[in-house]
C-alpha cells in the first residue's frame, strides 16, 4: 500500500502523470547515455516544470544521464520528456564529442627518431 509520502519519491504514478502515460518518444532521435543536450533558449511559461527544470540545467551541454541524476528521475522518463523538448524544437541533441584518434605508431617513432637526430 502506498503512503501519502510516495508520490513525491518517484512513485509509478508521478512518473505516469510526468509522462501523460507515455513510455516512449515521438521523436526519431536515438537517445542514448552519453547524448548531450543542450538547450536553446529559456524556460518558456506554462511549460511543465520538468521541462523547464531540464530547460534550466542545459544551458550548457549535459548528458541524458546527468539530466537524469540531477532530476532524480528514471533516464526512460527523462528520455520522454526530452522527445517533447526536441519535438518543440527547444533543445538540441548531439553526440559526444570524439576522442581524437591516436596518430600512427611509426608516424611517431619517425618523429622521435628525427628529433634525435637533430
């Protein structure tokens, strides 16, 4: 049985009313973990306070996860709402930036070798 105090810690129906019932995105985008998001604009009024929270947290590029740690929700319930975000054109996601690539080994034995030479 659920008490009064559940609602406010994550209980499925909170989640289910944060949702409108959704499980899943109207967006073709493949969210991921690792995808940051970054917003483009402020908090517009009227927005529901989930939105506006990940509206506010995004001004600077954040992961799915992080969003996720930050508002303590479910990263499926975040993904939700970051679809409408992106639907509504107010956030932007993208990859993470790559690691660069390791130049070639020989190409740095030549430069080494070289140097030593000099």
């Amino acid at each position: 049985m659920s008490k009064p105090g559940d609602w406010e810690e994550g209980s499925p129906e909170r989640l289910y009313v944060i949702t409108g019932g959704r499980s899943g995105s109207q967006v073709p985008a493949t969210l991921d973990l690792v995808t940051l998001i970054v917003a483009k604009s402020g908090p517009r009024h009227g927005m529901q306070p989930e939105h506006a929270a990940i509206i506010r947290l995004c001004q600077a590029p954040l992961s799915v996860a992080e969003i996720s740690a930050y508002l303590r929700l479910p990263v499926s319930v975040v993904t939700v709402l970051l679809g409408d975000l992106l639907l509504d054109e107010q956030v932007i996601a993208r990859a993470p930036v790559q690691p660069a690539l390791l130049p070639d080994r020989a190409l740095i034995e030549a430069v080494i070798d070289g140097l030593q030479k000099l």
